[in-house]
C-alpha cells in the first residue's frame, strides 16, 4: 500500500465522539472527506459503541474505521482531518474527555512518521480495541508493528463493544 503511479496513497482513519449525536457528525465528516478532490473513501467499518478508555467516567462513545485514498502527504492529511473538525465544532479541553468529534490517522501507506504533530502508526493503537475492532472490519490483514490488525485483536479485551449498525453503508444513508 505505498503510493501509486497516480500519486494515490491509502490511509486509515479512526472515528469517534460522544457529545450530541456523533452518528451525524462522523457521517458528515465522511462525506466531507470523500467529497475534498484530494480524497475518497474506499471503505468503512460498522459503528461501535463502545466504553470509554482512558478517561471512564463520561458516555459511552461511537467509533468507526474508515480507509481512504488520498493525493496529500501525511501532514496535510491531518490537517484537513483538524480543519473538518474545528468545522464541526470540535473542543479540545481534556485528553481522552467528550468530544463531538475525533478524526485520528491510524495508518499512512506503510509509513512510519514521526513529528512533533503526528505520530503514525497512532500511538497505542495496538492498545485500543476501540480502533482495533473496527480497524478488523475493513482491514484484518493490515500490518501494524509487525502484526496484523486480526493478530492485535485477538490478544486484547473487546469486552463491552456492540455493533451499533449492520455494516459500513451507515455513513452514507440519507434520511
């Protein structure tokens, strides 16, 4: 998964939030990106609910895994990620509290980056089954530090997590 002849590379994206309705806000920040002319989406997993990490005392969350290909580098990537959620009024007040929206780069081609913005792979994805079981849907195979993400999966407790769609259309449904 390096970039292709025509310039495309293939990233993974990690979703979520747990103020107002995050279903919306992570289906209108997946259209955003696959409406910019420097990004589609190639796939994305089921919804999860799932319980909070790191900071447990606050709502359960919705999480979801996308895989897109894109023309940017990694770190205008992430920027268009932080531009779509300052669009949407995200709030950065506590590590790991209530969000609106959280829009994280899990993985970029085959890269290891490593900037004083940007980390990937993401830092303790190998960690959270919140990105991990989604990550599965769409992507079992993918090699994250020398394992992949099915391996990760099964040596990690996902005790808690329910689908909260039947598969990866959700985000494009209308009402």
């Amino acid at each position: 998964m390096n970039r292709s002849a025509d310039g495309w590379s293939t990233a993974t994206l990690g979703l979520g939030g747990n103020i107002g309705d995050p279903r919306v806000a992570m289906a209108a920040a997946l259209q955003r990106l696959d409406g910019d002319p420097n990004c589609r989406v190639l796939a994305v997993s089921r919804l999860y609910r799932t319980p909070p990490w790191g900071k447990t005392d606050q709502a359960d969350f919705l999480n979801c895994c996308a895989m897109v290909a894109t023309r940017l580098a990694p770190q205008p990537l992430l920027e268009l990620c932080l531009g779509i959620e300052q669009e949407m009024k995200r709030v950065r007040i506590e590590r790991w509290g209530p969000r609106t929206i959280d829009i994280d780069i899990l993985t970029y081609d085959e890269q290891d980056v490593s900037t004083e913005t940007l980390a990937i792979p993401h830092p303790r994805i190998t960690e959270r089954a919140f990105v991990l079981v989604p990550l599965a849907d769409i992507a079992p195979g993918l090699d994250i530090s020398g394992r992949k993400v099915s391996e990760w999966l099964s040596v990690i407790d996902a005790g808690g997590i329910v689908a909260a769609s039947t598969d990866g259309t959700w985000w494009a449904e209308t009402e």
